[in-house]
C-alpha cells in the first residue's frame, strides 16, 4: 500500500527554498565551485517525494539579499519549516529531507583537500542545526 502525501505549491517551494538556498548559502560562505556543482547534482538526484519536488523545473525559489547573514535569514527558518512540515506529514520524508541536505553540504564541503575554511564549516553547522531544530 502506497501513501500518499500531499504538499501545497507553497510546501514545495519552501522544500526547494531550504535545499538550494543551502547550497546558496554554502557558495555565499566560500565553499568551492567543483563542491556546489556536486551539491546541486546531490540534490537532484535525491529519490522519493523530496526527490520529485526538488527535480521539478519550477521558479518558486525566491533568495534574496546582498549579504550572507541575509540570505542566512530567509534560508536558515526555511529548514526548520520544511523539517516540520514532512515531519507532520510524514516522517519518512523528513528524514529523507534531512539526509538529502546534508549529502550535499558534504558534496560541497568534500571536494577540497584538507579541511574545509572556517567560514564553510560554520555554515554546514548551522545548516545542520536549523535541519534538526525543527
């Protein structure tokens, strides 16, 4: 038996939001180029709902602002709200959305050799905590 979830036009696009502005955010800090291609490809290659939603051709997603804290601002709370919203709906899918976030701040993150700059590292950190405060 299949279950059948249902999202909204907005759901979706705050999904879409709080995955690529991730990767936004992860290039605004100085992640490098190689790194957020390979995050753009986890993304889209993610499977499931979350996979459908975030491979859809849509121009919903809406990141603005001309400093880093602002599109922290908008990105970060878009996390948290689609955590909760799959959370609600199906934890499965949130769990999925969750995981499939954080592949892609590894792919952005991984490509260099050593660690990644302190300012990269700090953002894939509250990337993850705005993931799990929901």
């Amino acid at each position: 038996m299949s279950i059948t979830i249902t999202l909204t036009d907005q759901d979706k696009s705050t999904l879409r939001t709080a995955a690529y502005g991730a990767v936004s955010l992860l290039a605004a800090a100085g992640a490098p180029h190689k790194g957020i291609t390979h995050a753009s490809i986890a993304l889209t290659s993610a499977t499931g709902l979350v996979g459908h939603v975030l491979a859809a051709k849509s121009k919903d997603i809406h990141l603005q602002g001309k400093s880093v804290a602002e599109l922290a601002d908008q990105v970060l709370p878009s996390l948290t709200a689609a955590m909760s919203l799959l959370g609600a709906q199906h934890p499965g899918e949130a769990d999925n959305f969750r995981d499939t976030v954080l592949v892609a701040v590894e792919a952005a993150v991984g490509p260099r050799k050593g660690e990644p700059g302190p300012a990269v590292a700090a953002m894939a950190r509250k990337i993850t905590a705005a993931l799990d405060a929901a």
